[in-house]
C-alpha cells in the first residue's frame, strides 16, 4: 500500500476514500492537532483550501526531512495570493487546483511516489556498489564543472520529477539532447521509454504519420498500421528537436494533443490517448518566428513551461579540457589505438579556438585527432587549429557578429527615437515583448 501524509483542515472523507480506492492510503492530520505527527514521511500534501494566512505552512515545512516531498492542494484564486506563490515556488514538488479531479492528483501523487521509489534504489545501490556506482555516474554525465552548467544542472533537478513541459535552448551542437536524456533519467518516467524525434528531418506530408501514427490503407503504401513517436512514449518521455523547424499546420495537431491530451491518427475513426511528458529543444529565436507568422505563440506558451538554456562551449570554458580527455579516453577505447594525451599546446589551442560547432565539432575534432596522433600525443595539427586561431575576424563566428550587429541596431534606434519604445519596436519591425527581452539579452540600459 502506497502512503501519503495530508496536514489540512479537517479530515476530507472524500479525499481520503478516493485515494484509498486507488491503493493509496492517507494519513489525515489537522493543522490544530499536529501531535504525533510522523515529520520524517516520505510525500506531505498540505491542503491549503480555504486558508487565508498560510504560515503555520511554512513552520511545517520547516521541520519536514529533506528527503520529503511537498505536494500542495489549493483553491484556484489562491494563485494570485503572493505568500501562496513563494510557498510554492520555494518548497512544492508540485501542486494541484481545487475543485480537483481526483485522478490526476492520484496521478500525480503516483509520480511523486515513484521518484520517491527511485531515490531509494538508488541509495541502496551506492551502499552495495560503492565507487562502481560513481565512476559509472562520472562516465555518463555531461561534464558540468562550470558555473553555468552546476547552475543548469540544479534547474535540472528540481524540474526534472515534475511533468512540467520543458524547452532547452540552445545552439546547434550544445547537447540538447543530452540534457533531454537527462532530464527523462531524474523523472518518474525513468523506467519508461525515451523517444526522439527530430522535426527538421521530418517531410512535411509524412510529419503526421510519424507523430500521431495512420491506419492500414489510410494512404497508398500503408500496408499496415503504423504507431507514431507520440503513442510510442506512452508513459514515457517525447523529446521534440528542433521544434521551430515543425510546419505550421502541424503545429496545431500538437497543441491539441498538448491542450487536451488526444490525437487522431491518419486514417483513424476514433481520437487516442498517450500519457508523455514533453521536452522540446530549438537553436532557433522562437519569439522572433512567432513575428514572423512562423510559430504559434500559443504553442509556444504550451511548450515553454520550464526554460533551460544551454550555453555554447565558447561560455563554458572550464569544461572543454575536461570534455576533451573524456572523448580521448571514449575513443582510445573504441578504436583500440590505446591511451591518447593532449599536449599543453594542443589544450591552449583548444581554449582559444571559438567552437562555432560547440561540442559537436570538439567531439569531430578530438575523434579525427586520436586516429592521427602519433605515440599517443595529440599536438594542435592533429586537431587541425592552426588556421583557425590565426583567422581574422570571422574566427569568433556567425553567432557573436550578428550578436554585435543586433546589438549596435538596438542601441542606435533606442538613441534616435529618444527611449521612446514603442516607435523604437515599429522601427525596428519587432514586437514591444522581443524589443525589452533583446534589450535583457544585450544588457543595455535604456529607460523609456
């Protein structure tokens, strides 16, 4: 029997029979009746219905384990109530609006209970396998010794268990679907399946059979039925690459589907249903494509629950040596050339050079190295840098000199026109929200 602590008001009979029914047992405390009440449970629902004043919440919270997880059950009016929001925003796993429906809060709950579940294999499995657990740990994730990273790393972890839709930003070759892997590996959906799909590489006519699935004879060539990527993630997680590249029309079979949770396969008679969670990647300015008539702004908002934007390599500088061992290490070992090290040239080189491919192109770099090198010694011309580090201007990349080319456009219309922003967005042929978030990006200070 599965086991969650509620702290409300007052006993809910309703509440606690449905959730029984559903082989979850609660245990009901009263907020003025908190003896005996066990601090060191695993999943805490604070029932905040119908509260005004919320502190006795936080004194609660307060005493909790930090192992525990918050789930939070409030009246929808409460969300606009601030203490409410940072209740929330500072200890919640999650929450859930009053009236409730009683299967997505045990759904929810099921989730909670399962990366409970999770946490607790895993301790037990460091104390039976000790460092073989860490150094596994240390070979398959991503290299995060920057600040930027351990920051990202963090978002990561506390987004993660949620079911939160999540969209990773980024340049193209960054990893973003990496930190997509990731993120399905520290969710509830772990022991699920993980499926990609890239939405630039799809043809625009077959963009529907692939997501939602057709019929057998719903076209000619359907000799069969065909499951499509959404059906295929049931119950797990559906990773969205380079969604800005996904044709209009087709973005709004998607916003149904996320709106709603059904979809209608090619050719089928009946709508169908797949429990996923979506994560979406893009290297491509979304709100600028939403100007341009290109993205749907409400798809955007479905999409855009949780940002995680991963820098390009050039801002995480601390991590590309440290990248750059490990896929020496990694391709030593699958090439069988033996062990491959960097020269301290080669490492300078390397901290020099731009990496407009980001770690796609250090990992095209390191790959080609270690088959050239010779008596295991990787040199600067083995990763072919020389010409680059002496290139003039466009060494530092397309990205920075359009940067610098947004930036020098902003500054100078924002001058003109004397702050005026409105005629600076018409000027500029964008909207008053991309102006301000440009304006964010490039730190300019400008006052209206």
């Amino acid at each position: 029997m599965k086991r969650v602590s509620i702290i409300g008001q007052s006993y809910d009979d309703f509440l606690c029979d449905q959730l029984k029914r559903r082989e979850i047992f609660a245990e009901y405390s009263a907020v003025d009746d908190m003896d005996g009440f066990n601090f060191d449970c695993d999943l805490l629902l604070l029932d905040l219905r119908n509260y005004h004043q919320i502190d006795w919440a936080q004194r609660i919270i307060s005493r909790l384990h930090k192992h525990t997880l918050v789930l939070v059950l409030i009246d929808r009016k409460q969300l606009k109530v601030s203490s409410v929001q940072q209740l929330i925003g500072q200890y919640a796993w999650d929450y859930h609006t009053a009236p409730f429906e009683i299967d997505r809060l045990a759904r929810l709950m099921g989730h909670a209970l399962g990366v409970i579940r999770i946490r607790q294999q895993c301790v037990t499995g460091k104390h039976q396998n000790g460092c073989a657990n860490s150094s596994l740990a240390q070979t398959t994730d991503p290299v995060m010794c920057s600040a930027a990273m351990q920051t990202l790393a963090k978002n990561i972890e506390r987004a993660a268990p949620t079911d939160i839709p999540i969209l990773v930003r980024g340049e193209s070759g960054t990893g973003k679907e990496l930190i997509a892997r990731r993120i399905h590996t520290q969710s509830s959906r772990a022991n699920g399946p993980f499926v990609a799909v890239n939405c630039g590489s799809l043809i625009s006519g077959v963009v529907q059979s692939e997501l939602f699935g057709h019929e057998k004879g719903a076209f000619t060539g359907a000799v069969n039925s065909h499951k499509g990527k959404i059906s295929q993630a049931d119950g797990g997680t559906l990773f969205l690459d380079e969604i800005g590249d996904l044709p209009l029309e087709q973005q709004v079979n998607l916003l149904r589907f996320l709106q709603e949770g059904t979809f209608d396969s090619v050719g089928g008679i009946r709508a169908q249903t797949s429990d996923v969670r979506v994560v979406a990647a893009t290297h491509i300015d979304l709100e600028s494509a939403i100007d341009r008539g290109e993205f749907r702004l409400d798809l955007f908002y479905r999409l855009n629950g949780i940002t995680i934007e991963l820098p390009p390599l050039r801002e995480r500088k601390e991590d590309i040596i440290q990248l750059a061992r490990y896929f020496c290490d990694k391709y030593a070992q699958e090439y069988r050339v033996g062990k491959c090290q960097l020269s301290k040239d080669a490492c300078c080189a390397m901290l020099k050079h731009e990496w407009v491919g980001n770690v796609r192109e250090l990992i095209n770099r390191i790959r080609r190295a270690v088959l050239l090198c010779e008596n295991g010694q990787i040199r600067t011309q083995d990763l072919e840098l020389e010409e680059v580090i002496v290139q003039p201007y466009f060494a530092q990349g397309l990205k920075t000199i359009k940067d610098e080319v947004e930036k020098n456009a902003l500054v100078t219309a924002i001058q003109k026109h004397n702050g005026k922003m409105d005629i600076v967005a018409s000027d500029l042929q964008i909207s008053r929200a991309t102006l301000y978030r440009l304006i964010d990006k490039h730190e300019i200070c400008a006052v209206e």
